[in-house]
C-alpha cells in the first residue's frame, strides 16, 4: 500500500536545441530511446491515417 504514495519516477523530457552537458551517458541513452518510441508511435499514426485516407480515396472514386 506505501507502494501507492511513493511518486512515480517521470520519464526523461527533451527539449530540441537543450544544453546536454550536463546529462550523463546514461541519461543520454534513455532520452534517445524515448525518441525511438516516439518515433515509432508516430509513424505507425501516419501508416494507419494513410491507410484510411487511401481507403476513403477508393470509395469516392468509384
């Protein structure tokens, strides 16, 4: 139950153009996986939203 009042860790914010001297190897490491997965999650947005774009394309050219 204590479990549940401890925070919660954040995952890493990054900010384009942010001072990285300061972060460690590690740090580093992590933001550049954060950015993976979000790159990931924005393409498979893009796949899905062309898929039904070219979908409704087909209907309304028939």
């Amino acid at each position: 139950m204590d479990d549940d009042l401890k925070p919660r860790p954040k995952p890493p914010v990054h900010v384009v153009g942010q001072d990285l001297s300061t972060l460690s190897v590690h740090e580093l490491k992590e933001r550049v996986q954060v950015l993976k997965d979000e790159i990931a999650r924005l393409e498979a947005d893009m796949a899905a939203k062309q898929s039904s774009r070219s979908a409704a394309e087909s209907v309304f050219r028939l």
